[in-house]
C-alpha cells in the first residue's frame, strides 16, 4: 500500500507567524518549527503504518522545498524536495499509489480566517475559484489526484483549511490541530496531542481507503484566479488557454484536471517574478 504525503509548513500546530517558517527570518525559531513539522510528517506515516500501509514518498511543499531531515523521516520514506518541479506540490503521484495525504496545510486568502493564509504566492493572487468554489491550495492541488484517480484522505492544518476542502473530497479524515483566530494567530493543540490525533486520523483513514474515491471535481473544470493588480493578469495571459474575465481576473478551463494545474501552477511562476 503506497501513500504520497504533500507537507506544507504554515499548518503545523504552533506556527502562526512567517518567521516561524522562513529560515532567513530567524533561524531559531524556524529549526525549533520545522522539527514540528517533521514531527507532525511521521505522526501520519506511523497512524498508516499502523493501518498497514507499507511505502511513502513525501513531497516537501513548503517555501524553497528543504524543510525535512531525510534521516529523520520515519517509514523509510523516500524524499522528494527542491524547488522547480513541473508538478509543484503534487510532483511524484501517479496512479501507483493508494492515497494521498495532505499535512500541514493552511487556508486561502479569501477565506474564513485562517493563519498564515495565502494561495500559492501572497503577492500576486487574491482569490482562487475551483469551479465556482473557493478554493486554497488543497483544492487546487486535488486536481492532480483525481487526473490519476488517486483519493485524497487526510488533511492536517486548522479548521478553516479542514472546510476548504470538503466541497472536493467529500468524506476526507481532518485532523485540526489549531483553531485560527486571525491571520496571525491561532489556538493551538499541545505539539503532542497534535501528533497523536495526526495519527489516529491517518490511522483511520487508510483504513477507509476501500469506501475512498478520487476527488469529487467536475470536469471540465475552471480555475478562476483574481490578482492583485492589473499588470499580474495581463502576464498571465500570456499563457495559452488563459483568458482575461475582467481587469485583475483570469480564467483557465480544461477537461484535463493535470493539463489545468500546470497551467496554473506555469501562471503562478510567470506571475511571480513581476510581483516580487
């Protein structure tokens, strides 16, 4: 039983400032975090473990993709980490796995308040719409699991990000570890209870993996993608299948759910070297 686990930073119980998960900010703080994080990784390979899983590549998702210990990663997973992937978040799923899980994620921009919230890159986009729903970077990235019909079953991070994603796969395991109470702030689990629900979550999840379907996302679907000044928009429609809806608004649709996340995700890196 082969798992891919997605882990992102920003929703690691205790984090809710950037320099918590910027090691150029204050290398203290981030070495302390990232242990977390690393924590809260291996809490969902043992609870799948424990549940019969056997093989795990872990794809590290956060900033510039290095956040892990190797050594440290339990399941003898393999290690996917480094920046410029063609399938970003998701690079390494194909349809040889069993499940997908998603640790540490966080919240869109435009959603309910949720810490350290942004889709892909704060600087450039507002809002993202999957088919007409709000969706964070969980949403967005389900496409790849359903193009290889691959169910996604556990999320971790906090509440709001838990809402997020329902609307695409239905039925999902979340394991809440903090309740946000603002964009920098947020309720917290103790780090080990944290792991220990992280755990059991998984644990039931790949359990339920016989009554688990692929992301529930009608195609073809559409991404909408509002930015945060006309000259981003512009440049995204530079990209062939991208369309203007209005002044800092774009569109892309495609019947093939992995064909439409590399183009949003060519969108995201063209974009943003403008907004930075």
């Amino acid at each position: 039983m082969r798992i891919f686990l997605s882990s992102d930073m920003e929703g690691t119980a205790g984090v809710v400032d950037w320099s918590q998960c910027r090691p150029a900010e204050t290398a203290g703080d981030y070495a302390y975090y990232r242990d977390l994080l690393q924590q809260e990784v291996n809490a969902a390979i043992e609870g799948a473990m424990a549940a019969g899983a056997t093989e795990f590549l872990v794809n590290d998702a956060h900033s510039k993709m290095t956040n892990l210990r190797p050594d440290a990663l339990a399941g003898r997973a393999r290690y996917l980490s480094g920046r410029h992937k063609p399938l970003y978040m998701m690079q390494g799923l194909d349809a040889s796995f069993d499940a997908v899980f998603f640790v540490s994620y966080h919240g869109s921009m435009t959603g309910a308040p949720a810490t350290l919230s942004h889709t892909y890159n704060p600087l450039a986009i507002s809002e993202v719409r999957l088919n007409g729903v709000t969706a964070g970077e969980s949403g967005i990235n389900a496409l790849v699991a359903l193009g290889h019909g691959v169910p996604v079953v556990l999320i971790t991070g906090d509440d709001t990000t838990a809402a997020e994603i329902e609307p695409f796969c239905p039925g999902i395991r979340t394991a809440v570890v903090k309740s946000s109470v603002s964009r920098f702030a947020a309720d917290s689990v103790h780090p080990a209870a944290a792991r220990e629900l992280i755990h059991e979550t998984a644990r039931e999840a790949v359990l339920a993996l016989p009554r688990s379907a692929p992301p529930h996302i009608t195609l073809p679907a559409t991404l909408t993608v509002r930015f945060r000044n006309p000259d981003l928009a512009e440049m995204a429609t530079w990209i062939a299948g991208v369309v203007r809806e209005d002044a800092v608004t774009v569109r892309m649709t495609d019947e093939d759910p992995i064909r439409l996340y590399r183009r949003f995700v060519a969108v995201v890196m063209l974009t943003r070297g403008i907004a930075e």
